[in-house]
C-alpha cells in the first residue's frame, strides 16, 4: 500500500547517498551518485548477465524457471530468462532492467541474439565504469563506443555472404536452436514449402513428433455462416469446383437486393461463394439456407478482422479473385451485381472454423502489384503489430502459409523445444535479408582484430575517445570466451589462437573442440541478429557509463504498532469486546 512521505527532508552525512522525501505529495527517494551508483547497477547488470550467458553455445545449459502459476519453465532462450529476473535491491534492479530492455529489443529487431546481446552489454559497462573510476571523461568514451560501433558494423556488413540454398537455411537454423539439426530440417522444409515470402508460424501440436503443415492458397479465420451450407456432410465442409465469388464490403440486409444475383447464378447453374464485411440479416441467411436445401449451390462467409485492417483483406481477396469489391464508397448497388463483377477460383473449401481459397483468377500482374504496395507498408511501418499482419497478407497473397506443430511428451518439453523453435525461425529470416559471417562468435572476434587501427589512430588524437574504442574491441572478444567457457575450454587460449589467424571464417567449434573453418561446417550467424546485438549493446551499456545519479523509490516500512488490521485483530485497541 502507498503512503505519502512523512519523514522531514533528510540529507545522510555521506556525500553520494542521498534519502530525501521528495515533496508533500510524493515518494520518499534514495540517489546515490558516481562510481557508487553505477557500481551499484553494474552489480543487477552482473546478476542478469551470469545467468542468461549460461544458455550460451552449442553446450549451453538450461534455466529452470519458477511460475506463479503451473509447471516450472525450463528454457535456453536468453530473452525469457532476462524477463524472469526481478532483483530486491532497488539499484540492482535498476540496472538488471536495462540490460533486459537490450535482449527485448535485440528480440524484437531480430528475433535472435539476445544472449550475445547480454554479454556485449556487461562486458562494455564493465569496462565503462573501470575507465570512468579511474578518471576519464564519461562522455569522450562514449563517443569513441560509438565509433567503434559504427565502424565494426560496416566491417560486419563487408564480410557478409548472401545464403541461396536450402542447406545453408538449414545450417542457420540449427546453430540457432543449439545444434539441433531436427528443427534445422523443419524449417528448411517449411521455407522451400512457402517461399521467400511466405510466413511460417509456430504452434504446439498434438502429437508426440514435429509436424509441418502448409496451407497453400488464402485462408479466412471464419468458416460457413451455417452448417445447412455444407456440401459434405461428413467432414462438415462446403467444397465448390470453380466457384464465383462475391466479395463486399457491406452489411447484406435486404433479400430483394441479393435475389437478382441468386436468380443468375441458379439460371447459369453455377456456384456461389458470398465473402462479406458483415453476418448476413438473418432473413437474408434464412432466405438462402432455404434455397441451398432446394438444390441453389451457395455459402456465405464472414470476412475476418475490423475497421481499415478488414477493408484491406477484402480488397486482397478481391485482387487475388479478381471480383470487384462492392463498398458503398464505389456507388455499386447489390441488385446491380453483374457475373463478370464476381471473382473466381479453382476450388474453395469452407468448414466451421476457416475457409480456403485455393487458386484464386485474379490477374498475375494486378496480385504483384497488391503484393508490391503491402512490402512498401512493411518497409516504412513502425507497429511491429501492423508489420506482422502486413506479413501474414503477404504471405496469403505471394507465398502461402506453413503451420510448424512442436510435438513432445510433456508442456515444459513442448515450451522448450517451442522457444528454440521461434528463435530459430527469426535467425533464419534475419539470415535471408542481411546474409550471414562465421559464427561461435568469430565475426565479432575478427572485428575486433579490425579495429587497431581505429583504435590507435583516436588515441592519438583524444586519448579517452581512444579508449572507448579499446571498450568495445576487449568487449567484442566476450562472445567467444563464454561460448568457449561453457563448452569447458580456456576462452583466452581460443581467442588468442584465432587472432593469429588470417582467415575470416577461421574459428573454434566448441561442440567438438575443434577448430575449423566455421562457414564450410555450417557454423554461422545472421549478420543481422550480430549487428543488431552489438548496436543495442553498446548504446545502452555507454549511457550507463555516463550515468551520474541514480533515483530509486525508497521501500516501504511498516509502521510499528500500524492500526491497517481488521476488527478483532490482534495488536488492534477495538474489536468486538465492547
């Protein structure tokens, strides 16, 4: 429960602990300043930072995670760690939440990363702090971090390789869910299913083995508006062989505006499939269920989503069927619906719960050109929402869709397996845009190598900027340390070996212990997920560097002798004695 502040303001005798009641009306505060302040952080920063790094490589170890409610959680996915830990202390805590805002956001741009990003962001904080104690200025060493940022990213980027092939999909993939080459394969399968452009979705299936489902053609949410549409009855299904198809936008209310329509279709003895923004009137659906049981082929289905979103999936599947969609906006009245205004397709198939579109007739270049507008929405959108629903329209549209069902013989198996899953899928896209460099953490280690000159050329000019740039080339070593150190090797020892080495693609498999030349062995990262790393790192873990004073809330206390206690309590002075 809060309470206002009601300790006078308090100053402590020591000169960078502060306890002060901020105002009348506020909270009591605690600051604290300089190196204790950010030592304090650094301490939450370390907490985080041990425990997520343990998932780290291919002999990475689990995190079991309490729930407050069922099973425990049991997963080697960095950012779900991160997000579990919650520390007492108040400064500790404040730190911890901002190395957590690194993995969420490494998550949210690339889907993947986020324990390198964890590392990257203690190893540069940690080093921030030494300089800063020792005397340099805070803000000449963040300017050289982001120098040193800037120029690694473009080396990143120089040493990229594009990946063209089904295998290379896979080797992505199954680095990322720690070398297990069973979901390499399956979402290897899934791509050369659905395409570049197609999107694959992760579920939990029901059975004991993984499963790959594709659903080739336009799928809606909502199935038949009544079960009197059914063409079979067994798999409860209406299924049409070349229907036509009447997408609007409109509510269908009146029957003398729809019979016109009917009365075509039952004399040309085709079928009908009606896609509507709106439920049928229940006299225009009772006029129908009537007429399809006197032999009329014809269902109804409602169109999925509300508002601007649902307008433009109509507009798709009108593209994609060529039909002209029927808005109030284009003056077309119901009763004015000609044959030619309907859309077409091979087949559809309409159960209780979706429908499919299967081959739809629109014209070719008129569905690129509608594929070519959405990609444009996905590039300038700042709604990761809106980007992924642009990305399931484009992929109804272009590709198709493929369902990854995550089998198991237990929740906590499924869930884990579930995450590894995710986030080899986000590795794999983040691959195909940006292309790929050697992985175990070789390419950050090399970039590092890459940064002397950098590094020495600053330090002439302004020697704290000079040693912000030597920040992150130690910090960019810290990846392969861990990765070497939970496999059970010495990190010094590897990172040593592998600068004196002149190949880019050299490094150290610690599944093996070995070293080799980690793109030939399938061994890589998506430049994306290592760029992105490193910028969310370095941004955060500098502007802790220059972190002066930090403010927390003080914790409560209860009162000594409070009366906050129910009638009848003890330690109350009333109660039911009177």
């Amino acid at each position: 429960m809060y309470r206002l502040a009601t300790r006078p303001t308090t100053l402590s005798s020591q000169p960078n602990h502060n306890q002060v009641a901020t105002s009348r009306r506020g909270y009591a505060k605690d600051i604290r300043f300089g190196n204790e302040a950010r030592a304090s952080m650094l301490r939450g920063v370390d907490k985080v930072a041990n425990t997520v790094q343990a998932t780290l490589g291919p002999k990475g170890r689990n995190v079991a995670i309490a729930q407050s409610y069922g099973s425990p959680k049991i997963t080697k996915d960095g950012v779900t760690v991160a997000k579990s830990i919650d520390l007492a202390d108040p400064f500790e805590n404040l730190g911890a939440s901002l190395i957590k805002n690194v993995a969420n956001r490494t998550n949210d741009i690339a889907g993947d990363g986020t324990t390198t990003a964890t590392v990257l962001t203690r190893a540069i904080f940690t080093e921030g702090c030494k300089a800063v104690a020792a005397g340099m200025n805070p803000m000449d060493l963040k300017r050289g971090i982001d120098l040193a940022v800037e120029h690694s990213t473009k080396y990143l980027a120089s040493i990229a390789k594009q990946i063209t092939t089904n295998e290379e999909i896979k080797q992505v993939a199954t680095i990322s869910a720690n070398n297990d080459s069973r979901i390499g394969g399956l979402i290897a399968e899934a791509k050369g299913k659905v395409g570049k452009e197609g999107v694959i979705t992760v579920t939990e299936g029901k059975s004991l083995t993984d499963e790959v489902e594709v659903i080739e053609g336009l799928k809606i949410d909502s199935g038949a508006q009544s079960r009197y549409f059914y063409t079979d009855p067994k798999t409860q299904q209406c299924i049409f062989d070349n229907p036509l198809i009447l997408v609007a936008e409109i509510k269908l209310s009146d029957v003398n505006a729809i019979l016109p329509l009917l009365e075509k279709i039952a004399a040309n003895r085709q079928r009908l499939l009606i896609i509507s923004g709106e439920d049928l009137d229940q006299e225009v659906l009772a006029m129908m269920v009537l007429n399809r049981m006197r032999g009329l082929e014809v269902c109804a289905v409602r169109s999925t989503g509300f508002g601007e979103s649902k307008a433009n999936f109509l507009q798709d599947i009108a593209v994609l069927t060529g039909a002209q969609l029927i808005t109030e906006e284009a003056g077309v009245k119901l009763e004015d619906v000609t044959l030619e205004m309907l859309g077409k397709a091979r087949r559809i198939t309409s159960g209780k719960e979706d429908t499919l579109i299967i081959d739809g007739g629109g014209d070719k270049e008129a569905i690129k050109d509608r594929c070519d507008i959405i990609q444009e929405q996905i590039k300038t959108t700042t709604s990761s929402y809106d980007k992924e629903k642009l990305e399931n329209r484009l992929a109804k549209l272009s590709g198709g869709v493929a369902l990854l069902k995550v089998g198991g013989a237990s929740e906590v198996e499924v869930e884990e397996k579930k995450d590894r899953l995710t986030d080899a899928l986000n590795a794999t896209n983040a691959a195909m845009a940006e292309g790929i460099v050697a992985g175990g953490g070789a390419a950050l280690l090399y970039a590092s190598r890459n940064l002397e000159q950098l590094k020495t050329e600053t330090k002439a000019k302004n020697f704290d900027q000079g040693q912000g740039v030597q920040i992150i080339q130690d910090a960019l070593k810290a990846p392969s340390r861990v990765i070497a150190s939970n496999a059970g090797y010495e990190g010094s020892v590897v990172i040593q070996h592998l600068l004196a080495q002149e190949s880019t693609n050299y490094g150290y498999n610690s599944l093996i212990g070995e070293y080799t030349d980690m793109v030939q062995s399938g061994i890589i990262d998506p430049v994306k997920v290592v760029r992105t790393a490193l910028i969310d790192a370095a941004s955060v873990a500098s502007l802790l560097t220059t972190t002066e004073a930090v403010i927390v809330n003080l914790p409560e206390k209860e009162k000594e002798g409070s009366n906050d206690r129910l009638p009848g309590m003890p330690g109350t002075n009333f109660g039911t004695d009177f």
